[in-house]
C-alpha cells in the first residue's frame, strides 16, 4: 500500500510539472474555482448483474485548477437504495452507501496542445484519486472502507463558465481486498463501475494568457530601446541648438525694432527749398508696390501745391545680380515713377526728370538701394 501511495503521489508531480511547463499563463488564488452537481449510476464489476444490481448515485464536488492542465477537487456521491447487491444487506434510509474523496486532474488536450491562449471548447481528461467509502446497514454496524479510484472525464463548454461532463469511474475498496497492506491489489471482485454525467460552474477569472519570449527576442527588443533613447537624445540635442538659434535671432529681431530708423536730410542751400521723397522697389522689379503709392502721391500733391515746383528723379538699383542688368533697371524705376505721376495725378512731363543713376551706395542696409530718390525744387 504504501508502495503504491508513493509511486502514484511521484507520478501525480510529474505529470503537473510536465503540464505546467511552458505553458505561459498567471491566474491569482481566486481564479478557476467550480463546483458542480453530480447524477448518474454505479453497478459491481464482477459478480453481479449489469443491470439488476445497477444503482443510481448522485454527488456534488468542488474542484480547482492551477494549470490549464492540473487540477485538484473533492467530491462526495452516495448510492440511491433501490435494489440490494448481492451479499449486502437493505439500508434503513434512502442511500445505502457514499463515497468521499480528494482527486487530481490532468486536461489531455491542454497538455497536447500546450497552448491556453486559446482554450479548447471539448476536453480529455484523466482523475485519480483516493477517499473513504461508507456502507449503512440495518441492523449491523455501518462499515468503513479506504477506496481508490480511476477515471476519464469528457467535457464540453456550453458558455463561458458552465460546462458538462461525462465521468466514466472504477472505485476498488483497497482495504478490504484480502492482501497485505504492503502490497495490495486492486481486485475487481471489490470494485464497481460508475458512469456520472455533471453540470459545472466556474468561479472568478480563467488563466491569463503570457506570451513567452526567449532570450534572444529580449535581446533584440533591449537593442531596440537603447537605439531609440540614443535617437532621443541627439533629438533632444538638436532642439535645444535650435532653440539657442532662435534666442539669438529674437534678441536681433528686438534689437532691430527698438533701434531708430536713420534719417537723411538735405540742407537746403541757396536759401532755396530742397525736399526729397524716396520710392522704394522689390528685389529685380521696378513695378510700384502698394505701400509705395502714398510717397508717390506726397510728390504729386507738393507739386500741385507749387505750380513752379518740378521734380528731379533718380533710379538706382542694388549691387545684387549682373551690372548691366542693373542699369537698365535702375532707369526703368526712374522712368516708373515719371509715369505714374503723369498718368495717375496728370502732372505736366515737362516738370519731370528722370534718369537712371546706376548702382545706389547711399544706405548701408542693402536692399534700401533699390530706389528712386525723388528731389523736389522750388523755383523763385
């Protein structure tokens, strides 16, 4: 007997280690528990008749799993007193004899496919176990027995926590087989067959699926990140530059708008009244923009106010691009602000002048030497 306790216990860890191997699941304590409810029948292996001597059983049970592969559970069942197996004698109450016992689990289709990520909806399960058998008699003292017992468990999910089982069973009462107790038999003159069918209801959540990683994908993932935070910090590295960048250019852009514009002034000579207007022109163009027009109305309307006044234009142009190219633009600027003070403000052309005066070096700021400087004379 305790041979065979011994070697069962080693073949029940074994199995749990091989089931529990790899198969990449977390569940806490609460997870996984059922209990189900139990019917069906149990009938004597040898020496009885099939169905003669057949009894119904009905049983509950508790059970656990630790794995998608093992579980452990109790159960309890008790044979309904319907007819009398041979040899033993009618029980006073409704049921004749019980069974209570501890069980392990192993799922076959858990363990073959070695995947809980996504649980198979049928199942093949094999129970073994060992708990305490237990005749009423009338009239006879009750008898207790040590009780083994084997099995196979089909089931089937009908949702997502209630399941249905079928539950082929042999029980060997051990302790009455007739055999020193250091090598007992399982004699099937002392055992029976059952075959229960049970509803289950599973509590709290299933197993968490873990997706297993071996050492070189964390190796590659951990180069990974190392190449990301390096781009980080060149990122990090980049913006800052820019950002000093672009101190240094507000700092100029403020300094520019605080600063005082610089003013040209012409003394008059001769005690005679010598006004210039400037008219400034876009880069390569010598067409009139918009916020140009008023200077150009100031001439018109000076000239208007002096009917003895006249105007000397000169057109200059940027050392910006070819010389020659220059020149001529710096004539047709001339020549475009003498035309639009003919044909916008009808100003007699014998009172203009106009001429290019080649390449401007009159203002430091560059792009101010594309003008035309417009010199009013009042003649006495």
């Amino acid at each position: 007997m305790r041979k065979l306790i011994i070697s069962a216990v080693f073949a029940a860890l074994g199995l749990f280690a091989a089931g529990a191997r790899g198969v990449g699941v977390r569940a806490d304590a609460a997870d996984n528990w059922s209990v189900g409810v139990d019917a069906g029948v149990a009938v004597p292996v040898k020496g009885a008749a099939f169905f003669g001597d057949m009894r119904g059983t009905v049983g509950v049970n508790v059970d656990k799993a630790f794995t998608p592969v093992f579980g452990l559970g109790a159960e309890a069942w008790w044979g309904v007193n319907t007819s009398s197996w041979r040899g033993m004698t009618h029980s006073p109450t409704a049921f004749d004899n019980s069974y209570v016992g501890l069980n392990g689990t192993l799922d076959m289709v858990a363990l073959v496919r070695g995947r809980a990520c996504d649980p198979s909806r049928w199942g093949l399960g094999i129970t073994a176990g060992a708990g305490w058998g237990h005749y009423y008699r009338h009239g006879v003292a009750d008898h207790n027995y040590f009780a083994t017992k084997v099995g196979l468990l089909f089931t089937v999910r009908l949702c997502e926590s209630l399941s249905l089982a079928l539950k082929p069973a042999i029980l060997w009462n051990v302790s009455d087989s007739h055999s020193r107790l250091s090598s007992a038999t399982l004699d099937a003159r002392r055992a029976i067959f059952q075959l229960q069918a049970g509803l289950s209801w599973r509590f709290g959540n299933g197993f968490e699926c873990v997706m297993p990683y071996d050492q070189t994908q964390i190796d590659g993932l951990n180069g990974q990140i190392n190449d990301l935070r390096g781009r980080l910090d060149s990122s990090n590295a980049a913006l800052a530059e820019a950002r000093a960048v672009n101190t240094a250019l507000q700092s100029e852009l403020d300094a520019c708008r605080s600063a005082k514009p610089e003013v040209i002034r012409e003394v008059a000579v001769d005690n005679r009244l010598n006004t210039v207007v400037d008219v400034f022109f876009l880069i390569g163009s010598s067409t009139i923009t918009r916020d140009q027009l008023p200077n150009v109305e100031r001439i018109a309307a000076y000239l208007n106010n002096h009917p003895g006044s006249r105007v000397v234009i000169k057109g200059y142009a940027s050392r910006d691009g070819d010389t020659d190219a220059n020149l001529r633009l710096a004539q047709r600027r001339a020549d475009a602000v003498r035309t639009s003070l003919i044909s916008r403000y009808k100003i007699s052309p014998d009172r203009i002048s106009a001429q290019g005066a080649g390449i401007g070096d009159m203002f430091e700021e560059e792009s101010w030497n594309r003008v035309s400087v417009c010199t009013l004379e009042n003649n006495r």
